[in-house]
C-alpha cells in the first residue's frame, strides 16, 4: 500500500502556482519515483481571492503561513514567500523545530541563516531541502553534495542570476545602455520593480554562499562573499569585449586560494574557450571543477515558475523516499568556520578602460604607474581621434595580483590627465 | 561512532586504481559525506603482478573476481571489468543474490541485462549503483532518477561516446579522414584496439538504452536502439556540415514520438544553436528536455580513470548513507514493457550527399525523385567544374518523415547518373 505525504505550501506565486499543476499533471510518475502519493493539503498565500489558474478545492488556507509549521494535516513544508527574515524564516525555523522537513527556494533565507538552520535540521533528523534555490531548475545542489561528492573541489563558478545575464546578453546583441535594457527586463518579467537584488550582484552571491559552503565544507557566510553588480558597465566595455575576443558576465567564482577560500562576485570577461561564455539570456551555467571528475558544467533555466518547481519536486521525492544528506553535505558539526584571508589573494588578468586628456605624454605617464606596482601590459588599445580631445583607452594587463592592480589605480585616478576614473573588470581565464 | 563500509574491487584498470587512489586521498572528506569509512578491503584483476602505482597491503587479492560476491570481508562490490557476460555477469548477479551492493560502471551489462539486475537489486533491497556506466564523471544518472524527477521527459540525447566525439573534432579542425585519425586516437588512448564498440556507436547506444529506461519509464531493451557509426563519415561531410553552419556529432537520441519511444544513434548534423554543438575532444554532455524545468545541459569529461572513478565514489557514498532509488527511478514492477512502433516515425531535415555524372538533367531528376516522394528541397549545392566529369551535389531538405526519404534514397541509388551511393545524414534541429 502507498502512503500519503502531504504538503502545506507557503507562497503562491508562479512558483507555488506551477508546483501544485505538476503535482497534479504528473501524479501516477511521481507517486512511482516517490513511492508514496504526494499531495497538497494546506496552502497559505497573501491573497486569498486572487484567480492563479490552479484548482485549490481540498485544500485547507492558512491566511498566516507560519501556522503550516504546526498545522495538523501537514507532514512537508514547502517555502516559496522568500526573504531572509520574517514570515519565511519563522515557518522554516519552526517546521524544523516541529521535526517537519522543509523544502525552500529560499536563497536569502539559508544564506543568512543556513548555519542554524542546518544545525535544526540536524537535531531533528529531517531534511532541509533547497535543490530550488539555486540556479532554478539545474539539479546543481544534488550534484555538489551527492553526484560529485567523490572530489576534492577546487573551484565552482558560474552565472548565477539569470536578469543579469538577460540584461547583458541584451546590452551586447542591441549595443543599448544598462537602463535601457533594464527597463525592458522589467517589462517581460524578467526583472523585479526594485532590481537591486538582481542587477547588484546580491542574488548571485546568496547563491554562492550556499554552492560555496557545500563545495568547501564550511559553514555559510554571506557577510564575507564580495559583491559587484552589472550597474556600472556601459555598452562600451561590452564592445571592447567582443573586440579582445571575450564576453562580459556576470559571475560567482568560489575558490580555494592557498588556505582559504575566496568567494566573490564581479562582472567578469569570460574567454570564449570558456563553456559559459556562449550561456545567453536568462539561463544559469555552473562549472564544477573536481580533482578527479575534472571540469563539469551544468546549464539550464535559472528562474521561471516551471524550472524552479521542477526543483522544488524533486526535493520532495527525495524527502518522501527517505533520501536526504545533511543540509551542507557533511554533518553541521563538522563544517569549518570561514578562515580569515590568508597570505594568497586573487589573481589574473585585468581590463581596464579610462578616458584621460589628449596629449603628449599621457600614455606613458599611465604605463609608468603599471610599471611601478610591477604590472605588465599585454595589449593598451586607443584608437582614433576622438571628439573634443579626450581619448578612451583600454589595457588589458598580464597576470598579476588583485591588490597591486588596485593600487595602481588608485593612483591613477589621481593624476591630472584622468577625465574619468578607470573602469576595472577582471578576466576570467580558464 | 563511524562505520566501516567494506570493499571489494573487481578489474584494476585505470579506473580502479583511480578509484583505491581516490577512496585514500580524500579519506576524511569521504567520510564526512558518507558518514562512514569507505575501505577497500579486497581485490581481484587479472595479473597479480603488474605495478598499478598504488597500494594494495591489507587488502585480500582473489585470483577470481566472482569470489567478491560471497567473501566475508565484503559489504560491496564494485564491479569495473566489463563486459556483459562471463565473470563480470556472474559476479553482479551473485552479489545481488547475496543481499550486497553492487556498483558498476558496466554500461553493456546493464543495457544487455539489466532488467533482471534491476529485479534482483529490488528483491533483495539493495543498491545497484551505475553512475560511471554513462557519460563519465558527469552525474547525470543521478539527475534522470532524482534531480529531474518532477519532469515528463520528452527527449534526452547527448554525445556518449568521447572516441568518437574526439575523432570527429579532429576531423573537423585537420582535415584528415576517418582511418588516420582513428589511428591516432588509438596512439594516444583514447581508442581500443579492436575500435568497433566505439565507432559503431555501440557504446554510445548503451548509455543511451540506459538513459532512455529511467527517463521514460521503462524496460531497457538495447536490441530496439537503432545504431550507426561514424566509420563511413569522409572529410567532405564536414567540409560540407560547416559550410551549413552545422557540426557533425554522433548523438543518442531517445524521445516520445507518439505513443512510443524511439531510440537511435546516428550521426548527426548539429545545428551551432543547439550548446552541444560546441562540445569538442574527449568530452560527454547529455541535454535533457522536460515539460516544467525546459533544456538542462550536463558537461563534462566522458571518461577516464579520474571521472570514472569520481563517479564509482559518488554511488559508494550513496550506498554507504543508504540513500539509493530503484534501479531504472521507479519499481521494476512499473517498468513498461516497450511499445512497438506506432504510426508516428522520426522526421526531421536531412543532408545527403552524392556523386553523379556531369551531363544536363541529372539534377532535374534528382529533384524529381524528391518531388514525387513528397520531399522538399531547402538548399543544393553543386559546385565549379569536378575533375573527371563527376560533381559532387549535396541537398539539404526540409522537415520530412524519415521513411519518406530512405525511400527516395532507395529509388536514387537505382539511377544511371549515380557514381556513388547517397549519403544521408540527419540534422538534429532544436
């Protein structure tokens, strides 16, 4: 006889919307893959009124979400409201307190929160599930904790938030301005009416966290993940890109650097040997390297209401057959704390662009700062006569530390022949 | 307290040793992630005496590898020999019998045989773990059975076969025909010997009936895949391929046509929007199609001792947690039996091929077979004068059913104006 596992649902937008239409689209497979019928019983949402497109009869309505930690007929909590605080984390924290498994597509939720979370989960023997948190519907989580778990990992990266890589496919293909494309984002969905979670790189380091905290076996921390956004690129970086043979992206890029482990996202310029330079529009691609597995990529739809549950489902067959690993991978208990920042640093190569004045001089005044933090060129383009004497210039620099880079241009916004201060991004070689 | 999961290694080849290697350099991780020691407690290959660069102290050597299935200091066997019968056979069904785990990376004696294996593994509760069986390192079996299992997969194909891929890619960037560089993919390892099992696509269908079974739900039965290989594809196929903005690929293709499931491998013409098209040398990616998460793409090596081995590693820590699905994703029991085929047939656009005499109107008899077969032409190539008054033409034709246009093929090859036989060769659209 097959049992019952029933789900109380919190947040009913696209995503919750689409779970509950494949929970009933693809009942007979899932109860086969699940080994137990895996039904909707309880819903909870802002608005009760509101037509989804979805047949809600049978199920009971919680107008306080937080109730479907406690909530009789309920055996799996699935979060779909989001945010790090509030509602969200009192319903997860107190599912799992409750002994109740939960399943999230909460990123901002876990990366602030993970630790304890992950601890609660533990003392209670239950899964914290979030296979739908990152990189939306790209089985990228089970893949790290389970399918690659044989490896020492080095380095895990990729593009992790799909509206900025719209926006930058479409700054490339259209030669349009950040605002302009937007705007356009916002108009097709595909960015929300305040953007800064997306377009300031803080999504995709949510996301990080968590790829990090799993690939490193530490314990998340958000706080200590740098962030840039895509908000200062301008159409012409994109250009001079293509011209040095490279695509702008935004990345996430975890790594162990000598003894500890850097994590950080930066608009980046991808070599086209690179697999995730040709990832346009909103998809997500995450690049695994593993000792032994060497390097892995995995690309898909990093968003939308049908990939994520998608991800959300499978999460939930997991926990209906009994088949789950700690929140992190390894036991709570065993993660490390982040280690301070060792003697090692971040390195590569750089792209810098400026505009300076337009006279004797200048270039070599700019190639002696490079030369005196012992920085070399590889390539400095400047072309043609530009209109009213100032001259863009772009260099790309060999390999050299992230922090002599920086000085130098620090330096170099100070001299009198800089009209705009230098533009940095770095390059992502494989 | 940790437990001791026991080991018992048939076949020490590249991937074994890789595997011993492995299981002793990331000991404490493993450990963490399986919550258990993984340890390999006993052996078995053919040459006792050769150097394999590891250590094999405290580990029981048995002469025959079937011995592992009932030795008493064994929990699980992992089985890396080959082969879909004789020893290797005989060792996984007796271990199976004997309620102990079995990992493989035996992809002929799971196509061949793994409907039974799959009953055996169910009956007596236990594993049977084929992660390296398909694709190398990449854990896409993991991400068929679990990490996709929300989804109605419509179609799953990929590269399978990193030999042929390699040959295929050095064909394109050199120019050199098939034989040659056969010849130097067997110089450098990554061809065999006797090359048939590769090139003939046999390995590639395999995998194929292997990935098909889980994704649709069914029986594996490798007697239904349709198999071509690459042996009879000329410099000229590619020549031609890249001048339509195609690569030439050899692909599994598994998908729901109608009421039924068609597999086949082929070569295929690959359109430069499809990401496979970009997947060059030794390298797998296999691209799943399902009804809420869309296109996801896996990547990565295909093979090798490091990749095969991280993918052993990750079943063994699946089975060290107890953390394993049935065999094919659900009951062997709810396996459907595969349907013969309905009405519905593949279709699609079609290259072909061929060499005729240099005199008026072959081309408007050629056209005029297609023209009565109900076939369209999109593109026709003939070009300059050819030496020895023969001109090679190739045809591109629009979407048709593929019955369609072996029978026009048939009805060419029986003209005079035929110098050599048509070549045909399938495009796969997106």
């Amino acid at each position: 006889m097959t049992g019952t596992v029933r789900i109380g649902v919190a947040g009913l937008g696209t995503v919750g919307a689409s779970l509950i239409e494949l929970l009933a689209r693809h009942e007979t497979t899932i109860t086969a893959r699940a080994g137990q019928r895996l039904v909707v019983t309880a819903v909870s949402a802002r608005d009760r009124s509101r037509d989804r497109g979805i047949d809600l009869s049978g199920m009971t309505w919680f107008d306080d979400a937080r109730d479907l930690a406690t909530a009789g007929n309920v055996d799996v909590v699935v979060e779909l409201m989001g945010g790090s605080e509030g509602p969200a984390r009192d319903l997860v924290t107190n599912a799992l307190k409750n002994g109740r498994p939960v399943v999230t597509a909460n990123k901002a939720l876990l990366a602030e929160h993970g630790n304890e979370l992950g601890v609660l989960a533990e003392e209670h023997g239950v899964a914290l599930g979030y296979e739908a948190a990152v990189a939306g519907g790209i089985p990228i989580i089970k893949a790290l904790k389970e399918g690659l778990a044989g490896n020492d990992i080095q380095r895990v990266y990729g593009i992790l938030n799909g509206t900025c890589n719209f926006i930058l496919s479409e700054m490339r293909s259209t030669g349009r301005d950040f605002a302009d494309v937007l705007a356009e984002a916002q108009a097709l969905g595909y960015a929300e009416a305040d953007p800064t979670f997306d377009v300031e790189g803080i999504d995709a380091a949510h996301k990080l966290a968590l790829l990090s905290a799993i690939a490193f076996g530490q314990q998340v921390d958000f706080s200590r993940v740098t962030v840039e956004g895509i908000s200062t690129i301008s159409p012409i970086d994109i250009a001079y890109a293509d011209e040095f043979g490279f695509r702008l992206k935004l990345l996430g890029v975890a790594e162990r650097i000598g003894d500890t482990v850097t994590e950080r996202v930066h608009p980046f310029l991808v070599s086209l040997d690179d697999p995730i330079s040709k990832v346009e529009g909103v998809n997500n691609a995450v690049v695994v390297e593993g000792d032994f597995v060497g390097r892995t990529v995995l690309e898909g739809p990093g968003a939308g209401g049908g990939a994520t549950a998608s991800a959300v489902a499978s999460d939930l067959i997991d926990v209906a057959t009994g088949r789950f690993s700690p929140v992190f991978g390894i036991p709570a208990s065993a993660l490390r704390a982040r280690q301070d920042g060792g003697s090692d640093e971040p390195h590569g190569r750089f792209y810098i662009s400026l505009k300076v004045e337009d006279r004797p001089g200048v270039i070599a005044d700019l190639a002696a700062v490079l030369r005196d933090h012992a920085i070399s060129i590889e390539s400095l383009l400047q072309r043609g006569k530009p209109e009213g004497g100032t001259a863009p210039i772009v260099v790309i620099c060999h390999d050299a530390p992230e922090s002599r880079v920086l000085a130098a241009l620090k330096q170099i916004e100070g001299m009198d022949c800089i009209l705009q201060n230098p533009h940095m991004i770095r390059i992502k070689d494989l």
